[in-house]
C-alpha cells in the first residue's frame, strides 16, 4: 500500500504543508495494524 501511494505523495508534497505529510506517514502503520487486527478478529468467530 505504501509502495503504491508514495509517488502519489510525491507529487502532493508542494501542494500540503509538511504537517499534512507527517500526520499522514506517521498514522499510516498503526491504522493498517489496526485494520489487520480487526480484520483477524471477526474471521475467528466466524
């Protein structure tokens, strides 16, 4: 996922200031784990 969005993300990075960036790469890990956290949860009860 990350692979596929960064030159996405490079041709933003003029267009949103820096907080932007930062905000997006440093919550982008912990939401996926999340995701597959919770994606793993609801295939065990099934």
């Amino acid at each position: 996922m990350v692979i596929l969005f960064l030159p996405v993300h490079y041709m933003l990075w003029r267009k949103f200031s820096i907080w932007y960036h930062l905000f997006f790469l440093i919550t982008l890990a912990p939401t996926m784990l999340i995701g597959a956290a919770l994606k793993s949860d609801t295939g065990a009860s099934s």
